[in-house]
C-alpha cells in the first residue's frame, strides 16, 4: 500500500544525513527547521524568466516555483519596487497613495461584494485571518478541508492543513473531506464532492460545532490539481453558504491568471466566495499577501478584536503588486497560460500515452499534475518512480516538484510568461526521463 506523505518531505533533502559546504551552513543556522529541495540541494545566484542560475553555472528551466508568476527578476517589477522604497516605506497608518492605488486595481478584479482587504505578509496569516473572520462572522466553529489541503503554517491553520501533520490528529472543529478526483467520486465529482461536504457539515453539527468555514484551494494543488470538470465546485459551496458557513477561496496558488480560464481559480466555477486569500504571487516574490471579504463579515470580526500588521501593505509591497497587475495584463500572460498551457498539457498527455509510469494528466492554464504509478499499475501511485523522474529531469536541467496524498504527482507551475519552446523543453525532459526510469 502506498504511504501517506507529508509535504515538507516530498523532494526534500534528508538533512538527518548532514552535508558539507553550503549545505552545512544552512543545517547549522536552521537546524531542525531547514527545508532544501532535491537530494542533493543546489545552490542558486541569479534567475530571470522562467530560468535560474545555480553556483556552478548551470541553468535550469524553473517548473517548480509559482512565486515569481510573472517571471523572475521581471524589470517592471524591479524596478517599481526599487522606486518606492528609495521614497517611502512605511506601515499603513499613513495614508499613502501608492497603497489605495494598488487595493483599488486589486478590488476592480474581485467581485464587487468584497469591498474590504486586509494586506498581510504571507498567505499564512491571510488564511489565519480569514478563519478567524469566517468564526465571528458565522458564529460557528468548524471547519472543513480536503484530505491533503495545505493552507499554511500559524498555529490556527496548521491545525486546518492535514499534509502539514507529520503525527498526531486533527482537531476536533477540523473534518476532511477526499479530493474531488474520480478515485473517490467516479464519474460525479460534482454530485460526490456535495455529499462529501454534506457529510462534513453533518458531523461538525454532531460535534456541536457547526460550520464557520469550508477553506478550499479551487485548483486543491496538495491534493494532487482537480481543476476539472469546470463548476463542479459550485454546489458544494452553496450547500455550505446556505447553511450559514462561509466559502474560503484561497487563491494563493491558482490565483492571478494562472488557470488561464479565467483571473482567479473560483471564478472557473462560477462561486462567489464570502472570502478570497492571496499570496505568492501577488508580489512576484516581494513578501505581500491578502484577504478580500464584505464589510459586514470584517467588522463583525473588528468589534471583537481588529487587526493591524505593520508590514502589510506597506508602500514597497503595493508598488510590487501593482507591478505585478500591470505586466499580466499588459503583457498578455492570463491568455498566455491558457495557450501554453493547452500545448504543455497536450505534449505530456502525447508522452502519458506511451509511458506505462504515467497514470493521468489533469489540470487547467499553466498548473497542471501528472500522476506518477508503478508501470503498468495505474492504481498504484508510486513515490519512488516519482523521485527518479524529478532527478532525471533535474539532470537534465528542470525543476520540477510533488504533491499529493502518496507525493506521486507532478505539480507542473512554471511562471506565466512560459514560452512554447520552454514548454517544449519541458515535455522533451519528461519523455526522456520516463523512457530512462524504466
């Protein structure tokens, strides 16, 4: 039986093993806590586009990092953010103009329901907050996820990220429900996912905890990438909003363009979410993240608490958010992940075919997962098979990471201003390494 794997552990470097040179002086500084990709981990010096350049001067195709979505090192970025901070950086009890100027032209793509943001420094606390909204807001307590959800790293949503857990149990107030792929639900994902959160809302009510928040990445990148079909998720959300919860979009990761259907992963669905969360690539990898919710589920949290984050939207975050909206839309990059996407995923679809290792591609835009199994046993996800791929393509220069219940899936992301010929690359890696792990 294939193991349950946390996410920390999936194409991590065993730091247990010690290291030498660079690697030592990161284990001595982090100890414990130190998380390297790969095996043997690579030091980086410089990136731009969708490439990054390691100490020895080798380059790598980066398929692996969503942060920098609009590409790394993109000199509209650059440069925004290097204006502003030899101006002004400062916290938001000054009114700044840059500041209004970026919740604005974030609020013109949002609906228009959620009228309020609230700027924090990382997805964690956006999500944290959001939760935290979700209970004054609804009155209840409980919360519900998907079986391999990861949301981020407070304390609260820890709690609220089962891939996170390495031992130990989930609270009380948090009740799982399974991916919504076809291993759990067949041919119904809609109808399947809707009893399955039904079923979550039923038994937070025999906890007597009721259901503040259904929490969901609409892409559930952890899970393994369900994207399709488009608007499954809708019934499951209004079963949740009906009965007085709330639907947490976090769109920390299929946000900002990258399904290509559509800006945001929800808007796929047609949902409007009672809260949407963003991070990563809000800034393009400036530290800059968010929560969008309506006015009277904000201040019925404010009349108990408030909030207040000294770094959030400060003056240089917005700059580089605002940057970041201006490149996607000026340089055409939602329309370029639909595009890109469709020919990545139909090149890897084309290699699946004659890769008895390849058990399904799915996905949407540019975030895509391939699902990775012993050869010839499409049931049978296979970690093993999946880390001797990831290392053949990292031998051949591209980077690319797990994800998934067994850490058997490709989690395919690469920034949004891909070009055919690097998505060629990619699927040209990808063919070589299945033929060569045989």
């Amino acid at each position: 039986m294939s193991k349950v794997r946390q996410i920390l552990d999936m194409n991590a470097f065993d730091a247990t093993q010690g290291g030498t040179g660079a690697v030592a002086r990161r284990l001595a500084n982090l100890g414990a806590a130190s998380v390297l990709f790969y095996r043997e981990p690579i030091e980086m010096v410089s990136a731009k586009g969708a490439w990054m350049v390691a100490r020895d001067g080798t380059r790598y195709l980066d398929f692996y990092n969503n942060v920098p979505s609009v590409g790394h090192s993109h000199p509209a970025v650059v440069e925004a953010v290097s204006r502003q901070i030899a101006v002004l950086n400062t916290n938001t009890r000054y009114i700044v103009e840059v500041v209004d100027a970026y919740l604005e032209a974030l609020k013109d793509k949002l609906p228009a329901a959620l009228s309020n943001v609230v700027m924090t420094c990382s997805g964690s606390e956006a999500n944290d907050l959001a939760l935290r909204v979700a209970r004054a807001a609804s009155g209840a307590q409980g919360v519900i996820v998907t079986e391999t959800a990861y949301h981020g790293n407070t304390a609260l949503v820890t709690e609220a990220s089962p891939s996170a857990l390495r031992r130990g149990t989930l609270p009380p107030h948090v009740v799982t429900v399974p991916a919504p792929g076809r291993a759990a639900f067949g041919e119904d994902i809609a109808g399947g996912f809707l009893s399955a959160v039904e079923g979550a809302m039923a038994e937070l009510q025999r906890r007597g905890l009721g259901t503040a928040a259904f929490l969901a990445d609409s892409i559930f990148s952890s899970d393994g990438i369900f994207a399709d079909p488009a608007g499954f998720l809708r019934p499951a959300v209004e079963a949740v909003q009906a009965a007085g919860g709330l639907y947490i979009a976090d769109e920390v990761q299929p946000g900002f363009g990258r399904t290509g259907d559509a800006f945001w992963g929800f808007a796929r669905h047609g949902i409007a979410p009672d809260i949407v969360t963003m991070g990563k690539p809000m800034g393009n990898g400036f530290p800059m993240a968010g929560m969008a919710a309506r006015p009277d589920h904000l201040a019925a949290f404010c009349e108990d608490v408030g909030y207040f984050n000294t770094f959030g939207g400060n003056p240089v975050a917005a700059a580089a958010g605002l940057a970041v909206l201006q490149v996607i839309a000026e340089e055409g990059l939602q329309e370029n992940a639909r595009t890109v996407g469709a020919h990545l995923r139909a090149g890897l679809e084309a290699v699946a075919a004659d890769a008895p290792q390849v058990a399904a591609v799915r996905g949407t835009g540019l975030f895509i997962g391939v699902d990775l199994c012993a050869p010839d046993a499409p049931d049978t996800p296979d970690a093993a098979v999946t880390v001797r791929i990831i290392d053949a393509m990292r031998d051949a220069g591209v980077l690319i990471g797990a994800a998934g219940r067994y850490g058997a899936t490709l989690k395919v992301r690469p920034p949004l201003c891909l070009s055919m010929d690097e998505a060629d690359r990619f699927i040209d890696a990808f063919a070589n390494a299945t033929r060569d792990t045989l």
